[in-house]
C-alpha cells in the first residue's frame, strides 16, 4: 500500500479539492474496514477542522454513504463528526446493496457515458458476475480480499450489513491494521501542510494551544519589570517575540508534545546559551532558538513563535 499512500498524500497536497475530499473519504473507509475506527474518525475529524467542509463530501458516492450507516450501526452508534451525513434507513439501504452485489457488470462501466453502455456491451464487453462482490455476497471477506487488486473498493464490503460487525470488530480482511496509523498520520501531516491553521495573535496563538490540549491553563502575564529584570539577570536582550509571549502567559505547562515552558523567574543562562524549557531542550543562543530532540536531531526554528507554531501543529495532528 506504500504506493496508494504516496499518491494520497500528493493529491492532498497538490490536487482541486474536490479530489483532496475523495482521497479522505476513501481512506477513511479504508481504515474503518481494517478495524482502525479510531484513526478514520481521528482523519475525518482532522480533515473536518482543516477544511470545514460539509462531511457529505467524503461520502458523495452512495455506497460510500450506505458503507457509513452500515458501519455506525455496527459500532452502535454515530461518532460526533458523523452528524452531517444522510440519515438513510438501513433496511432500505440493505435490500439495494444486496440487489447490487449480484447484479452483473461490464468492463465498459465507468468508462463510457451510461446511455452509451446497453448499446454496446452485448458486442465489446458482454454482462458477467464481479466475483469479489459474489464473494460478499456469500459473506467470504478473505475471497473478496484475494479478488480486490491494489485498490480495493473498500465501500463495497463496508456497505454489506451482514459483514459490517466484523469488519468493526477488526476482522481486517486486507491485513492493513497494524499500517493503519502510518496511514492516518501521513494524510493528516498533509492536511496541515496543505491547510495551516490560522493561529493570528498571540493571545490566539496560546488559547488554540491551550485548546489543543484540553482546556489546561496557563500562567498570567509577565509585567514588563519582570522581563527587564530577567534580561538583566540574564545578561541578554530577548528577543521581541519570546518577550510578547511572555506579555501573553509567563510560561506553559508541560504536555505530551513539548516541553514546560519557563516564565521570567525560571530563564537561566549558561555558558551564554539561555534555557527557555525544562528539561533544557529550547534554547535561544545566538539569537536563533534551537530545539534539541534525542530522536529527531536538532532543529533552528526561525522564532520562538515558530517553534510554538510547529508545536500547536504537533497537538493538532495527534488530535
């Protein structure tokens, strides 16, 4: 699937959006029918505050939107960003997706204009049966899974009531589970690169962060004698943006993506390097803020606001 994931992740950066909505929505099915509940809800939701558009777009096709309703009735309910979809009865929905799967196809499907199709299947490309949806048909997810190809047509079986229940219980017919977060992750890193959050002011920059993390506070402004006085102690001049952040908050809190940034009384300097975090991994030397990270190296951020940028979009895709 390294493939499938390359082209994903390159048409969420680059394709019309039209095309970004159709790689989500696909690939959320594709986890929900690996029994990765968990990461298809965690994209949409990402794609969702990314692009705020209307969630029926990931389920334009009606068997993407049947494969839905199939898939929240087996898990017992809908999941909270599910609430823009159609309420289609699933009664109705079953006995058209049963009439589906043995109904036979032509190659020239999805190739030519419908109109066109009767006319000419009987000479070029004559009716048959789709074995993997026979396959489904008789409830035999390893025979479908055998029959799908590189891109399987995930919405197919999701949409099959019968085969719904185990697919939510972690069946996992194409054997993609433990690949799943890789997948989720890739697509949500592109959603951001793609869609970056519009973190405005400082103010707004800190409540978005102290949002991401689910409602934690921060420490009330540093005064500007506090800040003086730290420079002073410090033997440096801050710079004008590590100085606006601490006029917003005189420090953060830890979590799990970042460091406890310290406030004016807990600025240390050693050897002319000042500590900004603690444990000592944000540094403001030589003017450049530089974070040390004991699996990914060392990075110099362009500000001390880019460094709280990257981290408020560290929270969002871990979100």
């Amino acid at each position: 699937m390294q493939d499938y994931l390359e082209a994903a992740v390159r048409d969420v950066l680059t394709a019309p959006e039209a095309r970004v909505d159709d790689q989500v929505g696909y690939a959320a099915l594709l986890l929900a029918v690996s029994g990765a509940l968990d990461e298809a809800d965690r994209l949409v939701r990402q794609w969702q505050a990314r692009t705020e558009r209307p969630v029926a777009a990931l389920a334009a096709d009606p068997v993407r939107a049947r494969a839905w309703v199939m898939l929240f009735e087996a898990r017992g309910g809908r999941p909270d960003w599910a609430a823009g979809l159609p309420p289609l009865d699933p009664d109705v929905e079953e006995r058209a997706h049963t009439a589906s799967l043995c109904r036979p196809v032509s190659d020239l499907e999805g190739v030519l204009p419908p109109g066109l199709v009767a006319e000419v299947v009987k000479q070029v490309a004559p009716s048959r049966p789709d074995r993997a949806r026979i396959a489904l048909a008789d409830g035999d997810l390893e025979l479908w899974a055998a029959l799908a190809g590189p891109h399987p047509d995930v919405a197919t079986p999701a949409a099959t009531r019968a085969l719904a229940p185990a697919l939510v219980a972690g069946a996992d017919p194409l054997g993609l589970r433990e690949w799943a977060p890789t997948c989720a992750g890739a697509l949500i890193a592109a959603l951001h690169e793609r869609y970056p959050p519009q973190l405005g002011t400082w103010p707004e920059l800190i409540s978005s962060i102290l949002r991401l993390r689910g409602g934690t506070t921060a420490a009330p402004p540093a005064s500007e004698a506090a800040i003086r006085s730290a420079e002073l102690r410090l033997g440096v001049e801050l710079p004008a943006d590590f100085r606006a952040f601490l006029r917003t908050c005189d420090g953060l809190p830890a979590d799990v993506v970042f460091p406890r940034l310290l406030g004016t009384a807990d600025l240390r300097a050693e050897n002319g390097v000042v500590i900004l975090s603690d444990p000592a991994v944000l540094l403001l030397s030589a003017g450049h803020v530089v974070e040390v990270d004991p699996v990914l190296g060392t990075t110099v951020h362009a500000s001390f606001r880019a460094a709280l940028v990257k981290h408020a979009t560290l929270l969002a895709q871990a979100g």
